[in-house]
C-alpha cells in the first residue's frame, strides 16, 4: 500500500474515535514505524509500504484510537530539544513545563546542585544539566518505576552527574542545594475525572493528585525545602493556570523573598520563584 494512502486509512481511523489531533497522531505514528520524516507524506507519498509496516501501523492507530498517548505507543517525547523516554509510569513532559526549565536557566551558573523534587521522567532535572556546565543534581520520587525511567533518560543522554533517589519527598535527600524544583502533583482530586482520557486513565495517578485544593504538594516542598536550600537559594515551581496567587502566598508566609509569578504564553500563570535567605 502507499505511504499517503496508508496515512489516510490511519487518519481517518482516528478521527471516527473522535482523537482530537487525528492528522498529526496519525502521520507521527507512520513517522514513527517507517522511519521518515514529516516532508515523506508530500514528497514520498507514492511509495510503496511493505505488509510488515503497515501492519504493525494499523496495530498503533487501533490503540490510539482507545486513547492510549501518542507519547505511549512511540515510548519518547521531546522536551527542550532533546528526546526523553516516557511509559506509563512518568507524567509525559509538556511543552507548558519548558517555560519553567527557561525560567531557571535565567539564573542558572556554573557548578550549582539541583535538587529536583517529585522527578518522574528527570526530563527537567536532566535538561538544566544538559544546557550547563559543571552543574549536578539529584532527582527525587515516590515511583520506583518512574526513577528507573529517569535513570536510562540520564544514560541517554550521558548525565552522569545526576543521582535519582526513591523516597517520600525529601526523605533520601541529603546535602543543600542552590536551586530546588518541582512539578509537584496539582490537580485538585474532584477535577480529575474530568481530565481527557489520554490523562485521566493513563497518567499516573500520584503524579497529578494535589489533594483537595490542589496544593497539599507545595504547603509540603516549601516548608521542607527550608533545610536544604543554601543561603540566597531559589525554589521554582510549576502551577496550575489559577494557582499563582495561592503559592506565592505560601511561600512569603514561609519566609521566601522576592516571590514571583512568571506566566505562560498564553498568559497563564505558569511558574512560581523565590528566594530563601
């Protein structure tokens, strides 16, 4: 069968399971299985695909087409221009989670400890590594499953300098860092069931359950973060879209200075800083 003519069936597969991205799901996935790139459907679309290909193409778009994540079926997802692995058991890294990487490298230098807390895939742990130098860190999580993640995302991508350690919050943690952060769970628990599917029944479920309001996560860090910051340390945090006012509160309550609010490009609130002296 053809490459376009292939792309089509894929496509319109999706669309009949109401996916909402079913154009780019389905060219990513054919992508993905035939080894191409996005300029094969228009330039290549007459070439033929062997059986073996397109079976197991068809296999991918059935499984989409129950909702299973894209980022699931093709096992990464790139973040800050690299490729991370991802599975089940770690949140699949977001574009929205890049502008808190951005936000830090702002005043990331030379030779600092990075303590990133509640780590699963380590993708911003492991990016600040990747774009520094002579910087180390430590990623800390609950997940076994979702360190092991970490862990072959960091052989990947040669950071040796990063340690994962397995614990409840900053119980493995040892040492004071300069800079602390966190995508903590921030999903308020009622909310939950309304999430998309591709979230609500494939995400893990302890990385999104904030608890009631949303912020049982961040009352935690920020009050733990007191004993392993160093003196002018920073804390960041990535919020939900309504949360900002809530955690600066938090975090001038527990004595943190020049707190701010950095917004998303949608002009959402995104992250929330500040500094422990």
């Amino acid at each position: 069968m053809q490459y376009a003519k292939l792309y089509q069936i894929g496509k319109e597969q999706l669309q009949k399971a109401g996916i909402t991205d079913a154009e780019l799901d389905a060219r990513l996935l054919l992508e993905f299985i035939c080894h191409t790139d996005r300029n094969a459907l228009y330039a290549h679309g007459d070439q033929e695909i062997e059986d073996e290909k397109m079976q197991d193409f068809l296999q991918l778009i059935e499984k989409r087409a129950v909702h299973i994540p894209l980022q699931h079926l093709t096992g990464e997802q790139n973040f800050m221009g690299l490729d991370f692995l991802v599975n089940e058991h770690v949140l699949i890294p977001r574009q929205d989670t890049e502008i808190l990487v951005e936000e830090i490298m702002r005043d990331l230098h030379d030779g600092i400890r990075i303590l990133d807390m509640c780590t699963g895939s380590g993708c911003i742990l492991l990016s600040l590594l990747h774009y520094s130098n002579d910087c180390s860190g430590v990623g800390a999580d609950l997940s076994e499953e979702a360190l092991e993640v970490a862990r072959k995302n960091a052989e990947q991508l040669g950071e040796s300098s990063a340690l994962f350690v397995q614990g409840d919050l900053f119980a493995p943690v040892e040492g004071k860092f300069e800079i602390i952060v966190s995508n903590p769970p921030y999903i308020c628990s009622d909310v939950i069931p309304t999430l998309m599917e591709e979230v609500r029944e494939h995400e893990p479920m302890q990385a999104l359950d904030g608890g009631a309001d949303g912020l049982d996560f961040y009352r935690k860090i920020i009050q733990g973060a007191k004993e392993h910051l160093c003196g002018g340390g920073q804390l960041f945090f990535e919020i939900g879209y309504d949360q900002g006012e809530a955690v600066q509160r938090l975090m001038e309550q527990a004595g943190y200075r020049e707190v701010e609010c950095v917004q998303d490009f949608a002009g959402l609130d995104r992250v929330v800083f500040g500094t422990l002296w």
